[in-house]
C-alpha cells in the first residue's frame, strides 16, 4: 500500500541568495559611505569596496533570476 500523505522535499526560495548579497551589500554600504561612527572608519574602505561588487551582483542575480522564471512559466504555458 502506498502511503498518500507523503511529504515534498524542503524547497528553499530561489531568491534567498540574492537577498543576501542585497542584504550584506546594504550593510556595507551603509558601514562604509554613511555611518559616522568612528569606530567603523578603520574598515571604511573595506565595506566601501565590498558594497561596489557585493551591490551589483545581487542586482544582477535578481534579473537573472526572474528572466529564468519568466522564461519557465512561459515554456509551460506551451
């Protein structure tokens, strides 16, 4: 007898990796270009460079991503 209540595998959302990079490049952004605290100058140019990839890459991993959906539920549609 097959058991009907089985359960499907944990699907992680396809966008927690581009919130993350948004997230951290948020955060270094706001560590290296805004904030006045003195003691996060010693790694102003740390957080400054890492918001410059960290910001864009998570920019281009959302349109990528959403492309890959779109292009998904179209080829479904057919």
């Amino acid at each position: 007898m097959e058991n009907k209540n089985k359960t499907s595998p944990f699907s992680m959302n396809p966008y927690i990796f581009t919130i993350l990079l948004l997230g951290f490049g948020l955060w270094c952004f706001w560590d290296g270009w805004i904030t006045k605290n003195p003691e996060m100058l010693k790694h102003a140019n740390l957080n400054r460079v890492l918001s410059a990839i960290l910001l864009p890459w998570g920019i281009y991993d959302f349109f990528k991503l959403r492309k890959k959906q779109k292009n998904r539920i179209g080829s479904e549609d057919k």
